[in-house]
C-alpha cells in the first residue's frame, strides 16, 4: 500500500504495535529490517527503543540499515542512535559516514569524535 499510493498511515501503526508487544515482536522487526526497504524507515524508532533486546542485536539491525540508499531511513537512524553511548553506536556511525555512503544528511550529519574511533 505504502508504495502504491503513499500512505505511511498503516506503517505508523503496525511499528506502534510492534513496540507494544515488546520482544515478542523482536524476530519480525529484525526479518523485515533485513529487507532493507524505504518502510523500514517507519521501525526505526521500534527497533532502536526495544530495551527487552540486547543492545548489540538493536544494533546489528540498525547497522544492516545504515547501509540503505534510503535517506529518510538512513536519517532516522542517525537520530536514534542519541539512545545509545557513543562507544556502541560508533560502528553504525561509521556506517552512515562512510564513503560508499551515498552523500546525504545522515553521512555529513556532526559527529562526535571519539564515536568514530576504529579500534
């Protein structure tokens, strides 16, 4: 439906339900992340804000986005990661800045320093 006729509405509200399931929405959201696709884009948030999951699988998935050559998606994981420290957000920084990237906001987009230490 979203990309047939536009309407994010019920993206909105399958991501809002996902989040009220919790971890047991875990295996969809990280399956369909996977994909890729712009939609994505409208998870992020769930994704990123799922406390029940490790941090480091939340960000696997966040980094599996990153890679996207969607820019609204790519952005909206740059403004989830003000969730995260900086020490575990620095490799889907590194992501989003990279060179391969494509030149967009969230490639350019400040950050801070010590985030993209590569050890």
């Amino acid at each position: 439906m979203y990309i047939r006729y536009g309407d994010a509405e019920p993206l909105v509200v399958g991501a809002g339900l996902l989040e009220d399931l919790g971890a047991e929405s875990w295996p969809v959201l990280a399956a369909f992340a996977r994909t890729g696709r712009p939609e994505c884009a409208y998870f992020v948030s769930t994704v990123a804000g799922l406390q029940d999951i490790d941090v480091k699988q939340r960000l696997e998935v966040l980094e599996i986005l990153a890679r996207s050559e969607d820019s609204e998606l790519r952005w909206r994981i740059y403004e989830s990661l003000g969730d995260f420290s900086p020490d575990e957000a620095g490799p889907v920084l590194r992501v989003l800045a990279g060179d391969e990237s494509p030149d967009d906001a969230a490639r350019s987009a400040p950050v801070e320093p010590h985030a993209l230490r590569f050890d």
